[in-house]
C-alpha cells in the first residue's frame, strides 16, 4: 500500500532530445521487404497529418532522430543526484528498434479499426514490419564490439536489452551516468545529460533507456485506500534537533568496532531511503515535516482503511557487551485515547519487548525509547516493529533516529521472552487462513501452475475458433452483493454498466494480461471471489519479467479481482516486471505480444507523460503493435486531476500514447438497473486524469468531436468506476479508489465483447468515437454531468477532459463494436 502525495514539487524542465551522430540519419536504412516503394521506407517523421490516418505522429518530429532524454521525475518519484556513477558498475540499457514501412503500418492499423482488415497474427507483423533480423543483429553486434553484454532479445525483434560497466556505456553514448537517491525506491542510476546514438545504428533505433528510476506510479499507491494526511501541523516539532553522523548521514555504514563501541544499525536515520531496512511499502518517508532529525522517518499505519506495516533490521551484537536499543518516538491518532484500537509492537527475535497504542501519549511529539538487549549479545538480534491499524481512523506511528549503542560490560536483559508468541501470531494467521478454502478452488490451483498453454494460446492462434459463435454467449449472469463493508463488488459494477456479462457474455476463451510490480496471490483472489459470489472458471497465473519482484500488492489484486469478478470466465497473466521503471514496462509490454496470449493488457500505473518522452514513444509503438495483432492496451488516465505532472496542467503516460484506451473515473450509484448518468469521479481530494498531451498531436480519431482541444491527443477516452471499491488485499478487505479500478474494469468489458464477436477486437478507439459521434449519449454511452478535475469540468453535451466520452453501456456498446 501506498501513502497520498502531500505535497507536488514543481516540475523540471525536459531536457533536450538527442540528435543522432553526423550523416544521413534522418534519412534512415531500413531495409524494405522486396517490392516496396521508397516511399514507404518507414521514418516516422513522413507519417500523414491527422487528416489521412487514424492515429497522428508525435507532435513535433521527435521521432525523426533516436530519442534518449534525462528523466525529469517529481513528487514521490523524485530524486536526487548521489555523483558519477562508478565506471565499473553494471549499467543497463533498453533499444526500442524502429518498425519499417511505417506509413504502412499506420494505414493497416486505420484501415483494421474500420473494419476494412482482420487483425495480423504475431508471425505475419513480424514477417512484414517488425525490424529486419538484419537489423536487430546489426544492433546487437554493435553493442557487443563497444563492451556490452546483451540480456534480453524478443521474437518479435522490437526491443534489445543490454548491459555494460557505466563506463562502457557513457563511451558508446556519449553521455555520462550517475548515481541517484529516488526515496523509497533506492539508490538508482540514470544518465544526467542526453546522449548520441552512434550513426551505425541510429537509423535503425527509435527510442533509448539509460536508466532505471521509477518513472510510474499506480493509482492504488497514488490514492485509493491509502488516505493517509499529514497530523496536526501544531504537533510537528518546530525545532529539530542537530542530530548526529553516525545517525542521520546518508548511506550510514557499519565501522570496525573495537571492544564494545560503535553503533550496529545501518542508515539508522533513514536518511538513505529504503535501503538496509525490511520495511512495508511505503513506511521509510522522506516527509521532511514529520522526522524527528534529518529529513526521513518510517511512518507506520496512519491510513483510512485497515493496515498493518511493519519495520526490521538484523544486527550482530559481540558476546561480552552492553547493547542498548534507543529510537524516537511519535504517536498521533484520530482514533481517540479510551479505548485501545491500534497498536504498535516491539519484538527482538519474536519476543515482546515494548507495546504502544492510539492510547499512548508521546506528549504531541517525538519521545525517546530506551530498551535493553544485553541478552542477545554474542547472537543476533532481529529488530521489529509491527503496527496493526484495525479501522478507518487513522493512527500514525512515527520512528526516526533509532541507534543500537555499544558499551563495555553486560548488564540484566529486559526481554521476556514468554508474550511472544501471542501477539504476533494472532493478528497474521487469522487473515490469510480462513478466506482461502471457502473461495473457488479452481483459480486457486490453476494460479500456481505457471503454464496454461490450452486457455491462453488458444484465443491467439485461431482468435475465430475457441469462442462460441457471435451473440450466442451463455455464461451465467453475476447475481452477487452489489458492496460490502469496504466498498463496491463485481454486480455492482456489472449491473449499472450493464456488463456483457449480465448477458451471458463472461470473457470465455479470451486472455487478459496485467501489467504490474507484483505477483498475484490466489488466496486473496479465492477470497475476493467467495465474498463476491462469483465462480472463477478462467485461469490466473503469473510470470516474471525481467526477474519480477514485489512491490504493489494492492494493486494487483485490485486489478485481478476486478477483471476476474465481471469476466470470470476469462484467463488471466500477471505480468510481474518488479518494479515500474521504462526499461520494465516497455519489456512488460513486448514480453506480452511476444508471448501472444493476451487479447487485452491491463496498466494501473502512470507518470507525467513529459517527464520521460522516450518511454511514451516507446510504449505507444508497442501498442501499436498490439493494435495490429488485435491486442487491446488499457491504461489509468491518473488519479491527480488535470495536473498528472505537479503544474497547472499535464497528462498521464503511458495512457496519453494514441493507440491506448485512456480510461477515466466516475462516480455512481451501485443499482440492480442501467445507469442514466454518472459525476467526476473524486474522493480525498483526488480525481480521475485528463487533459491535452504536450508530447502527441491529436489523432484523427479525437478530430472534428465537439469538446476536443486541437493541441494534442486529449484524455481520458471513457470512464468508469473510481470510487469505492472494494479489495481483498494483504489478509484483510480495504476500500481503494481511482482509474486503478477503471482500467482493469474497463479491460474485462473488451473480453467480453471479444467472446460476443468471436474475434480479438484489438484497438477500439476509433469505433468508439465513431458511435459517440453518430449517437452522442443514451445509446452506448453515459453522460457524466456534474463536477470536475481541477481544470475541465464534466458535461453532459460534449466530449470533456473530465470523463471523456462517459461511461460504456456495456452490453449495447459491446454488441455495436
């Protein structure tokens, strides 16, 4: 889970793009399939205006030359220059190659959404527009005489991954790489000014990746359930403390002890962000209001729904010495002083030593806690803190400046070691148990099972063959809950949006791919589901990209358990890249159409589109690829209004690229009957992204629709629920909210209007404003006609970047596709 953004820092400016080394680049050589025109030699900056396709290039010939600029994060993904990167430290890079016959790809792709073509098969995108094997080897034998290692190649071509010393690398690009602080994510590198790519091959890439900072968030970790404000501004310390080195100093490493001197823990203070310590998503903060010293703290609890976090650290204490545990302390709760609700625990390797609540009174501020652990001298000693917030008030738990001090002699321990037992096993066990057997238990075995070549390969290969003939879909209608405690279920969507399948239409035979940072767990999803009264047929499963790796539990399973609930004959692939860097999302995205399972990909996650403008370019070719095969790409249009980039306005990428369904958020009443109308989808001081992309023209398919600002490709496309929702996630249920519940949403509609046709519809963008603008509201879509995002307000006569074109009706709009 993740905590709200307080404050936005202001943006930095974009850098430069590069420009390719001397000689004819612009020009290119690609080398065309036999019998094609000269014209149709495939560079991007010869792409017709809006007038003559359906998409439009970027807006400014970015794409003329490779692309390869300074990531420009903020806010939560800001960070901070850390100095030159060591020249032999592994750095590594990401080419996304260019596409030939481009002009010819773009008319396929304008031509299929009107019905004029059937969808490519991976094979014959490949055979016909996918770099040449004589090209992607030209690249990679390239790379390889300068130094690099490569790590990664895809059957499609589309995208080489490598990997080089950073001094390597700053040679081959001309640039240079350093080492950068990004908050909780770490100590990452990035190349600090932009680069050349060598002519040899700069006709032939499209777009590069230097770096590896996080440059997306999810909507979970940007708002919904994560409520999490700032305490009482009278409470903050008003003065802090000068504090010491050897505590708040960044990168704190452990020194030679000599006897018993010397502090144990690493980065004590937090100031180096989330490394040396075990920690939930989100608890080590750099709040610089809320830290006792320094700038950092770990931030447990604090939330608007349930929560329990924890914070740990191992050390090594020498036999023979006095150790002695000191942290500051600082409780602050809206849950009141009677009665105790919320609770913070100390254990050192399982045993209680210190037990805190919303009852404590830390005085309005930090206290400091002393705890002896000469006892576990000559051993180590497992530090934790665990927070248990059992309800919607929130307490926040705040640590800073902890130390683990040495001194000679052995004095009496404090620890008993009996409690133990009870207080950490009771809370953990209770959760995760008695859920998982009641649910379905198909999704629960399936899951596990890494392989499904029979349901997911089949839509693929013969996408006319598996599904049940058009409009004779028969699955049984959801009859569920339409809420529960915590928030909205799978009826309540299907009903009022008049789902497919409420219609007998439940994704049978079709595959959805989830692209996420974290590994679905079937125990939450079987939970989700037996709460839901849905019977899981389909199957779920995961696989790792790049490694894979954790990060945003919530959000995957807000994103399974939406598409599972409304289509839940539909199969499922999380892909868990690990974390949302450029590098991993574009691989994410290629690893999708390679594998060429998936009928529709799922992206909860976004940053500022003009932040990092090779990763929009290169995720927008991937989806255009996608289009071609009959893929459909989904993404969050962003939970912070009109101003997805920290300033007046700005969108969100990877939903601003043209061949993505940017999907928006409302507010509804959950009801057994079709909606007529929804409102801006806002909560908590959040509401569903849009506005008018700074990096992409407006596409043909946005041209001439009342409402639409001619500058550049306007978001969102439509909209859908943002506000409550409820999600099984980490033991217990919470209430989330935001475009992360719409896109999946949106993604499970696709599929079961796929299953209705028979057929992979892939990219819908075109179709849907063509019914908009045939029919306007009533027929297939549903007007939002109150509130706003900050800058754009919702109307119920034209398009608005509030909530775009409105909500599907789902089983009418599904039928007219």
């Amino acid at each position: 889970m993740r905590r709200l953004s307080r404050v936005a820092a202001a943006l930095l400016g974009l850098s430069l793009t590069l420009s390719a080394c001397s000689g004819g680049q612009n020009n290119g050589s690609l080398l065309p399939a036999p019998g094609s025109g000269a014209g149709d030699q495939g560079s991007l900056s010869s792409v017709p205006m809006k007038s003559d396709l359906s998409t439009a290039p970027m807006k400014s010939d970015l794409s003329a030359s490779p692309m390869m600029t300074v990531p420009r994060t903020f806010g939560k993904l800001a960070f901070t220059d850390a100095g030159r990167r060591n020249g032999k430290a592994a750095v590594s890079v990401v080419l996304t190659l260019r596409y030939n016959h481009q002009q010819e790809l773009d008319r396929f792709v304008a031509e299929l959404g009107q019905g004029r073509h059937h969808a490519l098969t991976p094979a014959q995108f490949n055979e016909r527009f996918a770099p040449t094997r004589e090209q992607e080897a030209t690249v990679v034998r390239e790379l390889r005489h300068a130094g690099f290692t490569i790590t990664h190649r895809f059957s499609n071509r589309t995208i080489v991954d490598a990997k080089a010393p950073a001094a390597v690398v700053e040679r081959f690009f001309h640039t240079e790489i350093h080492n950068v602080r990004q908050g909780k994510y770490g100590e990452r590198f990035t190349n600090v000014r932009p680069g050349i790519v060598p002519n040899s091959i700069a006709s032939i890439v499209r777009d590069v990746s230097l770096s590896n900072v996080v440059v997306a968030r999810t909507g979970v970790e940007q708002s919904g359930g994560v409520t999490h404000p700032f305490p009482d501004a009278s409470k903050i310390p008003a003065v802090k403390p000068a504090g010491s080195a050897s505590q708040e100093s960044p990168f704190a490493m452990l020194h030679p002890m000599a006897g018993c001197t010397g502090q144990l823990l690493l980065n004590p203070g937090f100031e180096s962000g989330n490394v040396n310590w075990t920690a939930s998503s989100g608890v080590i903060t750099n709040d610089y209001y809320l830290s006792y010293q320094g700038n950092w703290e770990a931030w447990l609890d604090g939330y608007s729904s349930p929560e329990t976090d924890t914070l740990a650290q191992t050390a090594s204490i020498p036999a023979g010495c006095t150790a002695t545990l000191t942290y500051y302390l600082w409780v602050y709760t809206g849950d009141g002083t009677t009665t105790t609700k919320d609770t913070l625990n100390l254990t050192v390797n399982g045993a209680t030593l210190q037990s805190f609540s919303n009852r404590t009174n830390t005085g309005g501020g930090y206290v400091k806690e002393t705890v002896n652990l000469s006892s576990y001298a000559g051993g180590s000693a497992a530090i934790k803190w665990t927070s248990n917030q059992t309800g919607t008030r929130a307490t926040d738990f705040f640590i800073d400046s902890t130390a683990l001090t040495l001194s000679g002699g052995t004095s009496t321990p404090t620890p008993p070691p009996t409690p133990t037992p009870a207080p950490t096993a009771t809370p953990t066990a209770s959760p995760t148990h008695s859920p998982t057997p009641s649910p379905t238990a198909t999704p629960t075995g399936s899951p596990t099972h890494s392989p499904t070549p029979s349901p997911t390969a089949t839509p693929t290969a013969v996408p006319t063959a598996t599904p049940t003939p058009s409009g004779a879909c028969s699955g049984t209608k959801l009859s569920g809950p339409l809420t529960n405690s915590s928030g909205t279920l799978a009826t309540g969507v299907a009903d009022p949006f008049d789902f497919p399948v409420q219609h007998g239409c439940n994704g049978s035979g079709y595959t959805a791919a989830i692209a996420i940072d974290d590994p679905v767990t079937s125990s939450y999803t079987n939970a989700y589901l037996s709460a839901a009264g849905v019977t899981h047929t389909g199957t779920i499963t995961n696989e790792a990209v790049d490694g894979g790796g954790s990060g945003d539990e919530a959000e995957v399973d807000l994103d399974v358990q939406t598409i599972a609930g409304l289509a839940p004959a539909a199969n499922i692939i999380v892909y868990d890249m690990g974390s949302l860097t450029d590098q991993a999302i574009e691989d994410t995205y290629n690893q999708v159409l390679s594998d060429g399972k998936a009928a529709a990909v799922n992206s909860s996650f976004g940053g500022c589109e003009s932040q990092d403008t090779p990763f929009a370019d290169s995720t927008n070719s991937i989806a255009q690829q996608g289009a071609a095969e009959g893929v459909e790409f989904s993404a969050s249009s962003g939970d912070t209004g009109s101003n997805e980039c920290g300033s007046s306005k700005g969108v969100s990428a990877p939903a601003g690229g043209p061949y993505f369904l940017s999907v928006g958020g409302v507010n509804f009443t959950e009801q057994s009957t079709p909606l007529t109308s929804v409102t801006m989808g806002s909560a908590s001081g959040d509401s569903g992204g849009g506005g008018v992309s700074t990096v992409f023209a407006e596409p043909s398919y946005q041209s001439g629709v009342t409402g639409m600002i001619t500058t550049g490709r306007n978001q969102p496309d439509i909209s859908l629920p943002f506000d409550p929702v409820a999600v099984y996630t980490g033991g217990s249920w919470g209430e989330y909210l935001g475009t992360s519940w719409s896109s999946p949403a949106s993604v499970a509609l696709v599929l079961e209007a796929d299953q209705y046709h028979g057929a992979k519809l892939g990219f819908l963008n075109s179709t849907i404003y063509s019914l908009f603008t045939a029919h306007g509201y009533g027929t297939y879509f549903i007007p939002c006609t109150s509130g706003s995002n900050g800058a754009y307000s919702c109307t119920s006569s034209h398009y608005n970047q509030a909530a775009g074109i409105g909500s599907p009706l789902g089983w009418a709009l599904a039928q007219a596709l």
